[in-house]
C-alpha cells in the first residue's frame, strides 16, 4: 500500500508527488497520455518563476524528473475509478488495481478544440487556446479569437492591446459573455465582430496562414488571413471516474476551494490543478494546487498511523 496515489502527472500532479516524496511518504504518480500535462504543447513559456524562456515540453521533463529522484514511482494506466474508505483507498485501472491510504485527482482539463484538419499540427505555431499564456507573441499582427463567453471577450480585450487587428468570430448572433465585456469590445477600433460564423477549415501550407469561416445564416463562405487563431471555447475536464467520490460542478469540475479539499468527499482524498473549481488555471496555480494538496495529504496519511 502507497502512501499517496497521485491520478495524473501535469504541474499539478509533479509538484504533489515532489512535496509527498519530500515529506518520505510512498507516492505513485498514475497517468494515462503524456507527463507534463497540457503546458507541453506550449513551445515557449515565459510567465514561469526562474525562466525567462523555456519551452513547455522541457518544464514537463523536468518537473517529472526531479519528482523521480526524489524517488516518486510513475505508471502508464487509466484510471477507471475509486473504491474504498479513508485510510484504505483502491485506484481501479485498466490493467491493474492499486492501494493508497490517501489520493490525489490532478487530472488536469483539456482545451475544447474546433475538431478541424490539421488543428493538432498547427497548436503552438499559430493556434493557441491561450491568450494569457502566447498573446505577447503576436504583438503587432492580426489574430482572430473563436468563441463569445466570457473567456473568449476577456482574452479579446487582452489581445487588442497587443495585435494591430483582432477578429472575433462566435458562431451564435450573439456574445453569451457579460455586457460589460461586450461594451469594452465595441469601443476598440481594431477589434471587429464575426457573428452567426463558424470555422470550417485552416489555411495551411508552410505555415499557418488563416482560415476559412463560414456564415451560419446565409451559408456564404470565405478566406481570412491571419497570424494566429485562439480557440476559446470552453475546457474539458476529465473527472468522469470520480463523479461517485466528489461533487462535481456543471461543468463537469470538482467542486473545491484552496485548501484543495473536494466538497462531498470522504477524509484523504484532494484535488490538485485544473480539474477543480478556480478562477484562474494557469500553470503557477497548478503547481501551487499541488503542494496544498501534497501536505494535506501527507498531514491525513501521518493522522491515521
């Protein structure tokens, strides 16, 4: 039996598995994809404490490897599910069952994506789901911004500072995001709104190079030129296997506050990073996610010996 099961291995999950190891408490790191988390497909991150410039694949690497010299084991698995009771908790996976007096869920979320051809080849080198994360590299030039949520008019208002022209393409004849949002947007000079408009296909060839919309009214169709797309259509968590363990949201996330502690949980079980309820997810708030909950789970596993 490990002391702490960590289900998931982005900035989050590492950095659990780095304070837990840390605290000499057993720790097995499950993850199902990639280590690293979502931050690996960013080609460069420069709002990382200590890096001026590092790429997201790099930071991924060695958040893993410094949480497997601390001595922290690390498994390919899905996790199908949890059973058990504090103290004596049963991560059920594909190939395997595992036991862990405590558990950590930093699942992570995934970016809604458009679902178009190409769309995964271009992510970092032209599309971005992002703005906060890669707007400053599109200083000076033309983007566009898919969605109408809040999220999508926020990061709009963000880039407007940034990009000489700014499209905003929802495929609905409204904005659903705040009016307040939508009135800053219509006072900008070079933002311009695409309404009842979806994405069909991406310009491509050598590079990223625009995209092909079309209106969902009148059918008509054409060609917009662009430096860079930021899909902002909402995130995907993945918590499905918790639902009878948490309380989730309507958004699928698990209900939870600072202290990383899941609303409907039994005792030792945390929740870490993006796939919690936050205001903001970004990767600073999931590493610092992942040491609130690492010494919370370390101080539930040293209660109960």
């Amino acid at each position: 039996m490990y002391d702490i099961i960590i289900i998931g291995s982005g900035p989050a999950g590492l950095t659990a598995a780095l304070y837990a190891r840390r605290a000499e408490k057993s720790v097995l790191v499950i993850e199902k994809e990639t280590f690293g988390g979502q931050i690996t497909h960013s080609p460069r991150v420069e709002n990382y404490p200590g890096f001026e410039e590092i790429s997201g694949s790099e930071l991924g690497e060695r958040l893993l490897s410094q949480a497997m010299a601390q001595g922290a084991e690390i498994e390919f698995d899905t996790v199908v599910g949890i059973t058990g009771e504090p103290g004596a908790y049963t991560v059920k996976c594909e190939s395997c069952e595992k036991t862990a007096k405590s558990v950590i869920i930093a699942t992570g979320s995934k970016h809604r994506t458009l679902g178009l051809s190409g769309e995964e080849c271009y992510t970092g080198d032209g599309i971005s789901y992002c703005a906060v994360c890669d707007g400053a590299f599109y200083r000076d030039k033309t983007v566009a911004i898919i969605g109408g949520g809040n999220t999508a008019l926020q990061e709009a208002n963000m880039l407007a500072d940034i990009a000489t022209k700014v499209y905003v393409i929802q495929n609905l004849a409204f904005f659903t995001g705040e009016k307040n949002l939508v009135s800053r947007l219509d006072s900008r000079d070079n933002v311009e709104a695409i309404l009842s408009t979806v994405v069909t296909d991406i310009i491509g060839g050598d590079g990223f190079r625009g995209i092909k919309i079309k209106n969902t009214e009148s059918g008509d169709t054409r060609e917009l030129y662009i430096d860079g797309m930021f899909v902002a259509i909402g995130q995907v968590p993945e918590n499905e296997p918790f639902k009878n363990q948490v309380n989730l949201n309507g958004y699928g996330y698990i209900e939870a506050g600072e202290d990383c502690v899941p609303t409907g949980a039994e005792a030792g079980i945390f929740v870490a990073g993006d796939c919690r309820t936050k205001a903001i997810r970004q990767v600073t708030t999931a590493t610092a996610d992942g040491a609130v909950a690492a010494l919370a789970a370390c101080r539930f596993v040293d209660s109960i010996k």
